[in-house]
C-alpha cells in the first residue's frame, strides 16, 4: 500500500502529502522543494482528510506561535485520554475557521486531531535541520 509523508512548503506555505524520498520532497501546490513535517505515515485513504484539514487550516492563517500552541495543547488534551470528539468540538468552537474541515475531523476525530496537529506544527517556524539549507 502506498505511504505518504507529509510535507510543507514555505514558497506558498501549504502542505501536502509526498511519497517517501531520499531527496528533497517537492510541494505539490507549487512543486517547489518542501521540507518534511514531522508526524505519522499516511496512507490512500487518509488523502481527502488531510486536503480538506490542510485547506481550513491555510484559510485559518493559523501559523507560529499560535499554531505551536494550539498543536501543543491538542497533545496534551489526547495525551490526558480526553475523548477525541470533545476536544474537536472544542477546537472547532474556538477556531471557526476550521468549520470545513468539521467533517473529516468529527467522522474519525483522532485522526482528525493527528493531521491538525500535524497542519499546525508545519506552520510553527521549523527547528529542523532542513531550515538552515532552506533559508540559506
Ligand atoms: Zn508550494
């Protein structure tokens, strides 16, 4: 089965799904070089989910330390065993800009969560090594 990586892009500052590579993922927005984010492996079926989670989050402009705090705290919400639906019902209350993505996160809300936090930690200024080649 096909498996894919996330991948954001700081050309147009969206995110997509690349197939593992040895060398520098491409945006498939723009196809300029995207750097990998952190996070779970995605899988065929996880495609619609993560486009419909990645274009609410870009029309949230959730980015930096907001971004950073909210995926910090989404963590530590699932990590205290909170019921998954919940805390995206919460989210969704206090960011009603990720209204469309309300359908991909309520139907499996733990992965739901898992792709915003992964949206989110894209948007958050990088610490990987992949920043220094990227801003030189
Ligand atoms: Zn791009």
């Amino acid at each position: 089965m096909a498996r894919y990586v996330p991948v954001h892009c700081e050309a147009c500052a969206r995110s997509s799904l690349s197939p593992p590579t040895e060398g520098t993922p491409i945006c498939s927005f723009c196809e300029a070089p995207a750097r990998v984010v952190p996070g779970p492996i995605f899988r065929d079926e996880d495609w619609l989910a993560f486009a419909e989670v990645e274009q609410a989050v870009a029309n949230a402009e959730l980015r930096g330390d907001a971004a950073a705090a909210l995926a910090e705290e989404l963590q530590q919400e699932l990590e205290r065993g909170r019921d998954p639906l919940q805390v995206v019902q919460g989210t969704l209350k206090r960011v009603p800009a990720l209204a469309n993505a309300r359908p991909a996160l309520v139907s499996a809300p733990r992965r739901g969560i898992q792709l915003l936090v992964v949206q989110l930690n894209a948007r958050t200024r990088a610490t990987s090594a992949d920043e220094g080649r990227l801003t030189e």
